[in-house]
C-alpha cells in the first residue's frame, strides 16, 4: 500500500524533536505539508502559515497531526475531520473534555480516524507491566514526577495562563501510564494544587487516589521546579507481594529489586506504527482516561499560592 500523506499543524520543540524525524524514518508515511504561524519549514514539505490554507493547499491529504499547544488543537481538528481528514492529537488532546468528545462524534460522523496519543504509554515496561499486574490487588502506588520546567518548555508563556495545564502537561505522561497499568479505574480523591503568583496554571500538585473507590496508600507528586536530575518514576506494590517500578518514563522496569527492562525509548516510532495500522484499520483510538484525572484535579483541587516563577 502507498505511504499515508501527513502533515503537521503547529511545529514547536516536540514537533521538531520527534515528529518530524521519526516521520522522515517511517516509510508508511510521507511528511506532505507543515504549517507554522512562525513561518517555519520542514525541508521539502509545502509550507504555510495557518491550518486551514494547509487544508485549502493540499486536497490530496490523507492525516494532520495536531502539535499546537492544547487550547487550539480543538478547532485545528475539527476543521481537518470535516475537510476529511484523519487526526493525530498530542497530548493532551484538546484543551477540555467536551473539545475531545465533540471531536469524537465528528470523527465517527465522517467516518474518520481520531487517535489520541498518550507518548509514555508506549514504552515496552509499561506493556510488561501492565501484564504483571493484570488481576492483581495494589496496595501501594505512588508517582513521583520531577522535571524542570525551564530545560522542557523553556519560554512558552501558554503553559501558565488558564487552560496551559502547568505541571500537568508533563504530569499527565505518568498518569496516562497509571490509567494503563492499574487493573482497577483510578478516581482522585484530593488535590492540592501549588500556582505561583503570577500564573494561573499549578508549578507542583499532590494528588490522593481511590482505586475502584477503595482508599489506600495511592497518591502522586508532580513538580516542575529546578530540579537537578529529572525524576519519572511509578512505584506499585501488591496484595501478593510484588513490588514494581517503572523508572525512565516507563523505559526502565524493575520488579522485586531485578531489572528486567531497561531500553531506550522509542514511543514516538510506536506511536506512528500504531497509527499507521489505525489508518490501515478504519479505527479510531481514543483514550480520555488520563484527561479525566487531571480535569478532576482541577475541579477539587485546593489552590495553594507559592513563589512567583521567573523564566
């Protein structure tokens, strides 16, 4: 079968660091089109500044991935699954719920392709956890998610205003692999969310869970302050006995003390494979899961003002 004709909305640091070259190495697909309000290119592919001339000057799409920050990738989307297009979203999807269920129904509507990618999802110690925890009991989990905000979003000011999400754009990659590896749905129960004073969007959040309604020693530590070395790591422990960690973002899996996994990672080569066969498929992919924890921390949380952040 001929290779899928791709293009890209929005061609910031994820985009350039991942899309764009993991694209170029994947014969199923070929990088037709980019648009960048920017002005900015990507090497042979037809430019243009703004989504809907992308759409006007390249009929003969077959998908858009929407790679904008989340409060525009909504109507980016939507513009591309009624011109008949198939759509990749970043994550997080779309800047509400609602956005995504109504891009949900658009694309069943047109018979269309919407795949939601959760990137962490996508690292092989997740899949084999996952498998070791399928019908198991937790007793323990705990998420510890540490990066700094200034060497992975440096000077993207939406990442503060209401709707940029703060710490939860990065926190989300650990509860998208919390939602796939606990064998029971996991619901927040607390939140205290830490915004500095002159940003609308939380810096750190401490988050309790339920699983399946069942209080226990379930809870998350998000932060975004300097912070010397990056932490990505999800601690689970079980009613049996065994005890799971997933380090890396999920490229690292250690059970009971041994390693048993420990790879590079290569979520976005498997994020477009997987496209690919959604594509092949006719099927769409879409997984609200890790959307809802966050918007439930958002709507329960308490609000705890802190230090002002300076770029």
């Amino acid at each position: 079968m001929s290779a899928h004709r791709i293009a890209i909305a929005g061609l910031g640091k994820i985009s350039q660091d991942q899309h764009l070259p993991v694209i170029a190495k994947n014969p199923a697909f070929t990088l037709a089109a980019v648009s960048s309000q920017r002005g900015l290119t990507a090497g042979e592919a037809l430019a243009f500044r703004n989504h809907r001339d992308l759409l006007e000057g390249t009929p003969d799409l077959d998908a858009v991935a929407v790679c904008t920050p989340p409060q525009a990738r909504h109507a980016i989307a939507r513009d591309a699954l009624l011109s008949g297009k198939h759509v990749m979203l970043e994550k997080p999807p779309t800047a509400t719920l609602s956005e995504l269920a109504d891009l949900e129904r658009i694309a069943a509507d047109q018979g269309r392709v919407l795949f939601t990618t959760w990137h962490s999802q996508y690292n092989d110690g997740v899949d084999e956890a996952r498998r070791r925890l399928t019908g198991k009991i937790v007793t323990r989990l705990f998420v510890e998610w540490k990066e700094d905000v200034r060497k992975w979003h440096p000077g993207q000011e939406w990442i503060w205003t209401a709707g940029g999400f703060g710490v939860f754009d990065p926190g989300i990659n650990a509860l998208s692999i919390v939602t796939k590896i606990i064998p029971e749905p996991v619901l927040v129960r607390s939140a205290e969310l830490k915004v500095p004073a002159n940003a609308q969007s939380p810096i750190a959040a401490d988050l309790t869970f339920t699983l399946a309604g069942r209080a226990g020693d379930f809870s998350a530590n998000l932060d975004w302050r300097p912070i010397e070395r990056d932490v990505w790591e999800i601690s689970v422990e079980t009613a049996d006995g065994v005890r799971l960690k997933l380090a890396s973002g999920g490229a690292r899996l250690i059970v009971d003390g041994e390693t048993m996994i420990d790879e590079a990672p290569a979520e976005y080569e498997a994020i477009y494979a997987h496209f690919d066969q959604l594509l092949r498929e006719g099927r769409s992919h879409i997984d609200p899961a890790p959307f809802q924890l966050v918007a439930d921390a958002f709507f329960i949380g308490s609000r705890k003002v802190v230090e002002a952040f300076e770029e």
